[in-house]
C-alpha cells in the first residue's frame, strides 16, 4: 500500500486532446476531436436514459424491450461509413430509415407472433425500438443505400468529400 501522497485520482494530468495510436509503428497518429467526442457522449447519455425508462419496472413490468445491436465501421475504398444493424424478426418494409449528414435513426418494432397459446418461457425481446447513431464523419445521406439479408440490415453511407481548403489571399489597402 503506498502513501496517501501516492494516490492519484482517474483523468488527473490528461493533456485536453488525446493522441491515438501515438508512437506504435504502422499507424499514423491522430488526434481525437473533444467535439465529437462531446456529441458521443450526449448521445450515449440520452440513449442510456432512454433504455432505463424502457426497462425498469415501474415503467412496463419486469420485461424488457427489445433493443437492436448496431456495428459502425468505415472503409477506405470506396470512402463509406457501413452501419450494421441486427434485426431478426422484423419486417424490413416497417423499418424507417432517417440519415443526416451526421446521423442515422433507425426505427421500427419487431412484434410478438400472433396465436401462440400460453407462454411456458418468455425470454425474447419485442416491441418498439429505435436507435440514434451518431457518425463519425461528415456523410452524403443522398447517396445511402440499404439492404437487409437473414437479420441483418446493412447501411452504406458515402463519406462527404472534404470541402477544398481556403486559400489564403493578400488584400492590399490603400490610401485615398
């Protein structure tokens, strides 16, 4: 046990921008944006709320809603965010799909088989659901497409080419 002196607090001494990948060979350093950052976590926040108030059991019982899962990856070539969403059960003609440049909401619902007698088990997950993913980049939601095969939906959003960069030019002042 080391002295009270030795001790330090989570976060104490963080520079205010974080560097990934700093110093390991093969890939290039790059440097969080907080701003994004910031808009992930207000994002994961409201999410959080939004799934307490679904589950606890004040609000509808002891059962659970169903909740998809999502996987966000980019690819290089062409220049594309892919959001994979897992959707058993469900008709995908219900599912709304709303993209902005920096947004994808998915919304729909997977609802229970009709006429299934009296339940022995009831361990699946129905109902409503909808989920906010928050991008990375910039995104052409014009260009989106989707398709969905054996559960899983797929969304590929182009990645929005960068705006060309300012030049810089001289302004001469003069006299009159």
């Amino acid at each position: 046990m080391g002295a009270a002196s030795d001790r330090r607090w989570p976060g104490e001494n963080r520079p205010a921008a974080r560097r990934l990948n700093s110093g390991r060979p093969g890939y290039p350093e790059t440097v969080h944006k907080p701003r994004r950052d910031l808009e992930h976590a207000a994002e994961e926040i409201e999410q959080l709320f939004a799934d307490l108030w679904q589950v606890f059991p004040f609000s509808r019982g002891l059962r659970r809603v169903y909740r998809p899962e999502v996987d966000v990856y980019r690819t290089d070539d062409p220049p594309s965010l892919t959001i994979l969403v897992e959707l058993p059960g469900v008709d995908p003609s219900e599912v709304q799909l709303i993209a902005s440049p920096q947004a994808l909401l998915v919304v729909g619902e997977r609802r229970r088989p009709k006429d299934c007698g009296h339940y022995q088990q009831m361990e699946i997950d129905y109902g409503p659901f909808q989920r906010q993913i928050t991008l990375a980049e910039d995104v052409d939601p014009a260009e989106a497409t989707a398709t969905y095969e054996r559960g899983i939906l797929t969304i590929r959003l182009p990645v929005a080419p960068k705006p060309a960069p300012q030049e810089r030019v001289s302004i001469e002042v003069t006299f009159g």
